[in-house]
C-alpha cells in the first residue's frame, strides 16, 4: 500500500508540472466602444476591422485604434512582457493572432492614425484585396518589424470626426513634438 501511495503522489506531481508548464492561453476580449480607449492616443477604440490589441503575460490587456498604436506601444514597453497580439481580419472583423496574420499597407489606404495597414486571415485573402485594389504592398508580421511606421496625414479615416494629428505625441497630454525619433507620432 506505502509503496501504491508513492506512486500516486509521484504522478500528482508530474501532473502537476506538467500542468504548470503549459503555455498559457491569450484570448482576444470583445471591444467595447462606449468605454475602450487607445492606450497610446486615448482615442475611442471602435468595434471595427483597425482595433487591435495585446495582452500582457501578467494578463492585463491593451487596446489599440491603429495597428500603428501597438507597434509605438511595444517600441516604448518591450516586447518581453507580451503574452499575445491579436488583430482583425479586415473583411470579417475576426479577431486573429498577429503573427499569423497577413497585412497589406499602401500609404494611400485610411486607418484611423493613418499608417495605412490593414490585416488579412491569410496571405490569399491579402493578395486578393491587393489585386482588387491595384496597389498594396503584401507584409507579414516579420516585414512589420522592419516597416517604417510612418503616418499618411492625407490617410487618417475618423468616421467623420475631426482628429488632431498630434493626439500621437509622446505623451497623450503633451504638446506636439518638434523632434525625436522617425516614426514617432505627433511630427
């Protein structure tokens, strides 16, 4: 019998690691427009194919109005603390991991902080959007790494709503930047 309960506890506890071991699940969380707001813009995040988010591996979520929100969120924060980063398919707002994700920039197209990247499920649905289109650049989200992450101020799409173009500086209650790094907002 001692030697049927050191068995079992034995394998208790290789359940036990094993279950402590495993990779942790991130699950994108609904979008509430009322209360939302961008973490770098504190702009309205809306229900729509530009939202995108990140969730830390503490487990405390981030959310975006441009996919150019996250990329200065994790510029300025470090990708080391980041559990996963979902985005949306532009066609059928299904939320998508963004690693998986294919994503088509020209600078001409309109996201609300005017990066002009939009997020497909997969490189055919992105290469038909850009054959539909006639411009477009196919990306993944390796070649983002490397993308500029300059704004297009003819490109800035707000549903109708006037939106200051410095409402991206370094601070949300800052004043414009006149300087400073390429690719920052607010210049």
């Amino acid at each position: 019998m001692n030697k049927r309960l050191r068995v079992l506890c034995f394998l208790f506890l290789i359940a036990g690691l094993l279950s402590a071991c495993a990779k942790t699940k991130y699950m994108a969380v609904p979008i509430q427009e009322a209360t939302d707001k961008c973490a770098i813009c504190n702009m309205q995040v809306k229900d729509d194919a530009f939202a995108v988010q990140l969730t830390t591996k503490e487990g405390k979520t981030y959310k975006f109005d441009d996919l150019g929100c996250m990329n200065e969120w994790v510029a300025k924060n470090g990708p080391e603390q980041i559990g996963a980063k979902f985005v949306r398919d532009y066609n059928t707002k299904e939320w998508i991991s963004y690693e998986a994700a294919a994503y088509v920039f020209d600078a001409s197209f309109k996201t609300p902080m005017a990066y002009g990247i939009y997020s497909f499920k997969d490189k055919q649905e992105a290469q038909t959007f850009i054959n539909g289109q006639n411009k477009g650049k196919l990306m993944t989200a390796a070649d983002l790494q490397q993308h500029t992450w300059e704004r297009s101020k003819g490109a800035m799409d707000m549903g109708g709503a006037k939106h200051d173009m410095n409402a991206h500086s370094e601070s949300s209650h800052a004043a414009p930047a006149t300087g400073g790094a390429q690719g920052s907002h607010g210049q």
